[in-house]
C-alpha cells in the first residue's frame, strides 16, 4: 500500500483530506508541525508528500529544500496564498504541484494519483542498459537518470529531469507550455503554466553557458520551447 505524508497544521483540513486518501486505498499519516514533518519526511519512507506553506516550526519552503537535497519523493505544495511569486518559489524548490486552498478533496486524490503513478512508472519501467542520449555535451543516461553537463554531472529533481529528457528525445520539435504540462505532469494545466515556466528557468541554469542566450532549450515566442541540436 501506497504511504502518504501530510504536512499541514490546520487539523480539520488534514484529517479531511486523509480520509479522502485512506477511502482511496492508500496509507496516510499527518504531522501538524513543520520541524516534525521534515524529520518524518527525512528518515521515513513515503510515496509522497502533501506539504503546506505555512508550518509552526519549520515553514514548507524549507521543508521542501532540504527534502530535494536527498530524495525525489513526489510533492504537493498547498496553500492559502494566492499569489504567484509563492507558486513560483515552491515550484522553483522542487515540489511537482502547488495547489491554492481552498480545493476540493477529489481534485487532490486526483493530483495524488497521477503523481505517484507517473513516478511508479519512472522507476519500474525497466529501460535497457545503457539507454543514453548524448546531445552536444550534455549526456543522459536514461537507465540511472543521471545527467552530466560538460562531463560534470549535474543533480536534477525529477520534473526537471522528466522534462529535460522529454524535449532531448523530441529534438527540433516545438511544445506549447499547456502540452509540455499535460505531458510530464498528466494533468490539464487549468492556469498551472508557471510550472513550466519554472521548471525551463530551472533546466536551462544547469544546462546553459549564458541562459540569456540558451544553445539547448529555446524560447519560441508566443508558442513555446523547443530543444535544439
């Protein structure tokens, strides 16, 4: 059974959405404080993690950070801010969605599923041996997803890594923002395009010499991005 942590001190909230996701078969547990969420999502095992922003301890920010620094554990970031500079941070840290309360529990199981069986099918999806692209210094190995830059590898979170792997497989090719995001995240993006945007901005400082003048990801105006070789 699928083991999800939720992160998240308003208690009635938190034990809504968690009998929404046990009645979908999976295994739920809540920390209502920040500093104990971090460390049940740092020494604990979990298929993913719903993570508010505003957390007594440690806020979600921070929780986030320090979890991309070791896993790739799928996360949700929900919150009751609005604005769009915190959707940006958020994404901008690794978490794979953002949700802005308030919404409804069967959109979050929604979000939750797709989530986790995008990544199950990542990790079991059983690529043969040295499955490697090699794209004018950049060199993907598929079967470790592991990236190297220049021949320095270069740490990628899984979105970015998903994304990044998708425009090398589909060279030349120009995506609009909405199919890059139905795509990698399985969802319609109902106004989520920042996360695309983020995630470029993201890619292209690892990748890039000068990410004013990108040699790889290239911004098509008023349509999209393709990759260039």
């Amino acid at each position: 059974m699928s083991k999800i942590l939720i992160v998240e001190d308003e208690e009635s909230i938190a034990e809504l959405e968690k009998d929404y996701l046990e009645l979908s078969g999976f295994e739920v547990e809540i920390a209502n404080r920040g500093d104990i969420g971090l460390e049940r999502a740092m020494n604990e095992d979990y298929d993913l993690i719903i993570l508010d922003l505003m957390l007594p301890g440690v806020d979600g920010f921070d929780i986030c950070r320090q979890i991309r620094r070791e896993k790739n554990t799928p996360i949700i970031m929900v919150s009751a801010k609005k604005d769009d500079i915190d959707k940006i941070r958020g994404l901008g840290l690794g978490a794979d969605d953002y949700m802005t309360k308030p919404f409804s529990p069967s959109e979050l199981v929604a979000r939750v599923k797709a989530h986790m069986d995008r990544y199950n099918r990542l990790i079991s999806s059983g690529m043969p041996k040295n499955d490697v692209l090699e794209i004018r210094g950049i060199k993907i190995d598929k079967t470790a997803r592991r990236v190297w830059v220049n021949g320095e590898e270069t740490a990628f979170t899984t979105k970015e890594y998903d994304l990044l792997t998708f425009l090398a497989e589909n060279p030349n090719r120009v995506f609009t923002k909405e199919e890059l995001f139905r795509e990698i995240w399985d969802m319609e993006s109902v106004g989520d395009i920042a996360t695309v945007t983020v995630h470029i901005k993201k890619i292209r400082e690892k990748i890039e010499f000068n990410t004013a003048k990108p040699q790889y990801i290239e911004t098509i105006w008023g349509v999209g991005y393709r990759f260039k070789v």
